[in-house]
C-alpha cells in the first residue's frame, strides 16, 4: 500500500465511521465533556483528538505494520487541526483548509483535482 493508497482509506474509514457512529466532531464534543467530568478538568475536543493520536503512535511500537494505526492517526490529526482552527473566520479557515489539502490531500489522476 502506498501513500496515496493510505490517504484513501483514511478518508474511506471517516465514512464508513460517521455511518456508524453518527457525526465525529458530536463524538468528540460529548466524549470531551465525558472526559471533564471524571477527570474533573476541562478537556477540549481538541485534546481528545491529540490525546488518541498519541495512542496510536505508542501503538505502532509493537505493531508498526498494522496500517490501522496510520489511518487512525491520519484522521485523528484531522480532526485536531478542525478543532484548532474552529474559532477561526471562514475566509481564514478556507486559506488554510486549502493549503491542507494541496499539501497533504492525494491528487485524483489525470485531473489534478485532490480528492477530498
């Protein structure tokens, strides 16, 4: 599997997910708030996100194959940068989605378009 490959069932599995769990950015607000509650602190969507990509890495040390982990964490610093950038204004957060994805976005063939 390639890098591209990679990337396409990164955005493959946030679909497959948000089928089956309902919408990501709701998972983490409410698992957010679950988390203030018992470690009385408050825990913001975007440490939740942070939180469970550093998971992922600690994984890939006994099981760097397991393209899961990549995937997952690909999604997971996704979902932080959404949660970063959210207070941002929508001309502000449109320059930097763009920049995103031409960077890191695979490019569909032929077109040049990214595929996102």
């Amino acid at each position: 599997m390639n890098y591209t490959d990679v990337f396409a069932q990164a955005i493959a599995t946030l679909r497959e997910r948000g089928e089956k769990y309902g919408n990501a950015a709701e998972m983490f607000d409410r698992t957010a708030r679950l988390a203030t509650i018992i470690l009385d602190k408050e825990i913001s969507p975007f440490e939740v996100a942070t939180i469970l990509k550093c998971m992922k890495d600690a994984r890939k040390k006994n099981d760097r194959l397991n393209v899961d982990h990549y995937i997952d964490a690909i999604n997971y610093e996704a979902f932080a940068y959404q949660f970063a950038t959210a207070s941002l204004d929508a001309e502000t957060e449109d320059r930097l989605t763009a920049e995103f994805a031409k960077r890191f976005a695979p490019v569909m063939p032929d077109t040049g378009e990214f595929n996102v």
